[in-house]
C-alpha cells in the first residue's frame, strides 16, 4: 500500500481555518485519498475523500495537487470540537479489498 | 439508525481467561472491520469479512485470536487466552460496499484491560 506523510501535530485558533498536509508521492493512478478524523475517546469518523479534482462538504474541502503527490485538508473555520486526530489514507478503490490502513495522523488542537 | 454497536464498552479480566466482543454493524452494511488501537502501534487492522466471508485476516496477531461472522447483523472477536499485551481499545466499523460508497462507520469501541 502506498505510504503517506503528516505532521505529528498542529495547533489553530478557534474560528481560523486550519490547512491539515498530507504527502503521498508514490500515490497511484487508482488510489483515492480519504481523511478520517478520530475525536478523543472515539472512533474515527469519515471525513472527505477524493481523486484528483478538489471536494468540498459540510465538514470540509479537499485540495488535491494537480501531480496528486500531496493534498490538504482544510477546515474553513476550525471550532473545539475539531480538536481531534486526522489521518490521511490512500485507498484502492475497486477490486476485492476495501480495507482502511491508517498512519499516525496529526494531532490537531484548538485554543480558545 | 443506531451505528454499530459494540459490546462489553469495557472489559477487565485475567491473564489467561477468554474474552468474546460482539459487534452489530449498521443494517444494510456487506463489509465488516476489526481495528485494535493501542499507543505503541496505532490503529491496526485485524480482520474484515464481506458479506460474512473472512477476505483478510493477515492482521491478526496470533492464534489466540479468532473472528466470526455468522450472519450479517453480528459478529465476534474472541481472544483466547488473553494477555496484559492484548490491552487495547478494540473497535468495530461497518460500510456498504459499492462503487459509490466506501465510507466506514465505526463502533464507539471496546476498552480492553488484561490484568
């Protein structure tokens, strides 16, 4: 499975919009690049997925590098309750497997 | 709909004894996960069925370890014998398996303490 990179951690102030970085230069043609989020004492929650053009929804918005070597998660207004771990996965899409391998994530904080 | 369902939430036991959690995945849901957190090793994947067929177990730890999926709106992981390394937390996730749908949902966990 094609690895992928994220800072150990980052912090934001409240009502910032917070930018989360992901590398992935040896991403394939098929795989699409999904964020989990995992709050404390939770499970990981879905956040956004996509493959080449940028995604927007209700949680956040996507921006994916035109090489598709590194993308971003962008919290347009980063609240407490987004303090939390985000992981960015590379995903086949297609075939048998639809398995999730998670990283190590970045661990997010919001201050006040 | 509920989400999936996880029970004990909490487990302690002894070295040695068997321990059995159970999952209720979302209704509707063809893909089944186990995922074992812990600090040292992260978020691991166990084991995942769809539609109630082991597909990869190359997560599972050792022999001591077995999973089960009866039937679409239930499956267990059983640890037996148990050992203080098998301390976790221990999460289920659900998804529909589809080209339009990879979502996983995942269960609030399973806090296990081996003494």
């Amino acid at each position: 499975d094609a690895k992928t990179t994220q800072p150990n951690s980052m912090e934001s102030n409240e009502e910032e919009p917070v930018h989360l970085p992901c590398n992935h230069s040896t991403i394939s043609g098929t795989d699409y690049i999904h964020w989990y989020r995992q709050l404390p004492s939770q499970g990981p929650e879905y956040v956004i997925h996509g493959l080449t053009s940028n995604v927007n929804n209700r949680m956040a918005s996507l921006a994916i590098a035109e090489d598709r070597k590194s993308s971003t998660l962008i919290l347009h207004r980063a609240t407490l309750r987004d303090a939390a771990v985000y992981y960015c996965i590379l995903r086949f899409h297609g075939g048998a497997t639809n398995k999730l391998i998670f990283g190590t994530g970045t661990l997010l904080a919001v201050q006040p | 709909d509920a989400g999936v369902i996880q029970s004990p939430r909490h487990e302690v036991t002894e070295m040695g004894q068997e321990v059995t959690l159970r999952c209720k995945p979302i209704s509707g849901h063809n893909s089944l996960f186990w995922y074992r957190q812990t600090m040292m090793r992260g978020l691991e994947l166990l084991i995942y069925f769809n539609n109630n067929v082991p597909i990869d177990d190359s997560g599972m730890p050792e022999d001591r370890f077995s999973a089960k999926m009866p039937n679409a709106s239930f499956s267990t992981l059983k640890i037996q014998p148990s050992e203080p390394r098998d301390s976790a937390v221990y999460f289920c996730a659900s998804s529909r398996r589809s080209a339009f749908s990879y979502e996983q949902y995942f269960g609030p966990g399973t806090r296990l303490t081996v003494t």
